[in-house]
C-alpha cells in the first residue's frame, strides 16, 4: 500500500502546496511585489504541517526512511525555515528558489506515488525514531543551507548562514547520539566503526572545517563561500542519498 493511500488526503495536500509555493515563486518575480509572496509560503507550510501532523496520528511514529517520508520531511523543514527567517522571506532570489524547489518536491510526493516505509518492530523505539527523523531534518536543513548560498550567489553576494549551519550540525549530532544510546540499551554497545560511521565522521568533519577555517583561507571571501556552498551541497547529497 502507498503512502499517498494510507495517509488521509495526502496526495491533495502535497498538490496544493505545490500549487502555494508555484504561486511563491511567481509573486516573487522581477516586477512584482515580495510580501504577498509569502502568504502563499506560510500556507504551504500549513499544508505541510498538517500532513506531518496527520503522517504521526495515523502510523504513531515520526516520518523515517524512504522516498515520500523524505520528501515530507525535508519539504516541512524547506518551507518552514523560508517562513521562519526573516532574511529569507524578505529576500527575493531566495523565495524564487526556494518556491521552485518547493514546488518541485510537492509535485514529487503527490503524483510519484512513492511506497511508504514498510513498519519495522525497533521503529517503536523513541530512540530509534530519533536516530531517523534527526537525520532527515538535518538533511531539510542543509538543504536549506544550500538554496540560500545559491540564492545568494545568484545575487552576487557572499553570505555564509554560519547560524543555519550550526543548527544543521547540531540535528546531526542529536540523530548521531539517538543512534549510539539506541545501540547501547539494544545491544549493550555502542557504534563501531564501519563504513557507515566513517561517513558519518565525515560529515561532522566537514562541518567543523566550515566552523575552524584558517585564517589565510577565511580571507579569501570566494574560497570561503565555495567551501561553505560545498559543504552544504555535499552533506544534503550524502543525507539524501
């Protein structure tokens, strides 16, 4: 069975946010006025909300793994941080892109009909849902991170979010300990290395190297954003992936 099936009004909700955030897009355009830009953006964050909210009641856990519990996290978490920040909502290029990808991402989860993850006996487990859903959000966050470098970019500015990405390194590290708690009460240990913690290290390397660049690197404006565009770019890739 589908998601789109099993969840109440799924496949309506997912359209018409899309249609919110098309609107978004279009509003924001050269010529027009940005503010009423973002009423359609706030609905659609409601929609997305609403669907999250409905996803929790029906199936009693966070939305995980797999292509449409993804696609609504990370959409709920792109919207949200649209409508939340200021320098985002009032920003032009930003609330193009950020319409578009929206736009695009809803469209995905209402007409692909992606399965929904099948229920597994250890996703009962708080800290199990932690270990998943965490690491999804930090995925909706890096994402952000990386629109709005290239909405900057695109505006010929170099404005490094250093807050948006602290907040995507701090939901990675609170999905990272979920997941070492989770394996010590399950299995009396916690993580050993292996190729998935090895990407893991990789990640939070990364992101320490965008916090503790060196003086002679972070002089260099350009340097400094592409490393930080970069970095967004390849940690939303790996999440996603």
């Amino acid at each position: 069975m589908t998601g789109i099936t099993i969840i109440p009004g799924a496949t309506m909700m997912f359209l018409a946010a899309a249609v919110c955030f098309l609107l978004t897009a279009v509003l924001a355009g050269p010529g027009n006025r940005m503010r009423p830009a973002v009423f359609p953006a706030a609905t659609g964050f409601i929609l997305l909300s609403i669907h999250i909210g409905v996803f929790a009641f029906s199936l009693h856990r966070l939305p995980l793994v797999g292509g449409y519990e993804s696609i609504s996290v990370l959409g709920w978490t792109l919207a949200g941080l649209l409508v939340a920040r200021p320098r985002y909502r009032d920003d032009r290029a930003v609330l193009v892109l950020f319409g578009l990808a929206l736009t695009l991402l809803c469209a995905l989860g209402g007409l692909a009909r992606l399965q929904l993850n099948h229920d597994y006996f250890m996703y009962v487990s708080p800290l199990a849902q932690g270990f998943f859903f965490f690491k999804q959000l930090s995925a909706g966050v890096m994402l952000t991170a990386t629109l709005g470098l290239t909405a900057a970019l695109s505006s010929g500015r170099q404005d490094f979010d250093r807050q948006l990405f602290m907040a995507g390194a701090i939901t990675f590290l609170c999905s990272e300990l979920s997941g070492s708690v989770w394996c010590l009460l399950g299995w009396g240990d916690s993580w050993h290395w292996s190729d998935n913690f090895f990407e893991s290290a990789m990640v939070f390397f990364l992101f320490m190297l965008n916090f503790h660049l060196p003086v002679s690197l972070a002089r260099r404006t350009p340097w400094r954003f592409g490393l930080h565009l970069g970095t967004a770019a390849a940690v939303t890739g790996l999440f996603i992936w």
